[in-house]
C-alpha cells in the first residue's frame, strides 16, 4: 500500500469517526454534509472524493459500528464460554466508556432501518455478524455436547438481549446498568447451555 492509499483510508476513516460522532452527539438529522466537513475539517469535495453522497457515509457508518462492537475475541484463546462472555461484556463497556456516542448512533441507524431499506440491511448485517461470532464461540466450547436447537435457543436469547434488554438498560439506565445487566444475562445463557 503506497502513501496516497495509506492517507485515503486514513482520511475515510476519520469522517466515518465523524459521522458516528454527530449522530450519535445530535441524531441522525442533524447529519449534514455540510456540518460533517466542518466538523471533520474537510471541504465537501474532500467528502465526495472519499464516498459518492452523505447516504454512503451513513450506509458506511454502520459497518464501522459492527468493527466497533462486534470485534470479539478469538474463542481458542479462552478457557471456557463464561470467561468469554466476561471479557466480551468488558469490551462492550469500555467501548460504551471510551466512545460513548457509538452506542447512540447505532441505536438511531436502528431506528432509521424501519423507514430505510438499505439501513435495515446493514442493520440485519450488523445483528447477523454478532449472531454468528457467538454461534462460533458457543460450538467452539460445546463441541457437539449439546444438541443444536439447545444452541439456536441460546442465540435467541443473545439477539433478545441486544434488541431488548441492552437497549433498555443502556437508554433508560446508563452504560452501568448495561454491565450489570450484561452480567445477569451470562448467567441466563450458561443456564441455557446447561452449566448453571
């Protein structure tokens, strides 16, 4: 990769950065092409030289979002599926402490997905990714010791998690309850699994 690729990707990624930033500080209607290039710093033909209109940043934005949140950890490198969950859940809350606007933006291109096609697929693109890292983890540490619809339930309750208790304990109760929550809920998923 030569200099000029280095600096593209760098400059890409510093207004998708932006772009989770100002949605996830004010909404996603007071995403402007106008507001991201003055907040990035960029001139707005600097912004369409990187993506071809604002609705690719945004469509881009959420897939930074699943880099964010859904870079779990390598099963092979755990002990056990409690130990994994643990070390998840403390990487979700550090990235809700260290970027706390990334939760809120994924949250209002969630809600933008019942009104937009091509967000309700990068939503379901997002959901399908963080269902399939845990499908992995939990064949990984099951290996065959469980009959698979034991396993599609436990998925069940992972997605129900994301979409329902996650989401009310993080808007209604804060990143703390998100924790505390996130803990309670191991404990259902290893009670699903048959450890508890």
């Amino acid at each position: 990769m030569n200099k000029n690729e280095i600096a593209s990707r760098a400059m890409r990624q510093h207004i998708l950065s932006t772009t989770l930033e100002i949605v996830g500080n004010e909404g996603l209607a007071a995403l402007t092409a106008t507001k991201l290039g003055k907040k990035a710093g960029i001139s707005k033909g600097a912004l369409y030289h990187h993506f071809d209109n604002l609705d690719a940043v945004k469509y881009a934005a959420v897939d930074e979002l699943i880099s964010m949140f859904l870079a779990v950890a390598e099963p092979a490198n755990f002990d056990d599926f409690e130990s994994y969950l643990e070390v998840t859940g403390d990487t979700l809350y550090l990235t809700m402490q260290c970027e706390p606007y990334a939760m809120k933006a994924m949250y209002s291109f969630t809600t933008q997905a019942l009104f937009d096609e091509q967000f309700r697929v990068a939503i379901q693109r997002f959901s399908q990714h963080g269902l399939t890292e845990y499908t992995r983890a939990i064949e990984y540490f099951y290996q065959g010791k469980i009959p698979q619809h034991q396993i599609d339930t436990a998925i069940r309750v992972v997605d129900a998690f994301f979409l329902g208790a996650g989401l009310q304990s993080y808007v209604l109760q804060g990143d703390d309850q998100f924790r505390q929550n996130w803990a309670l809920f191991s404990q259902m998923l290893l009670t699903q699994l048959g450890e508890r």
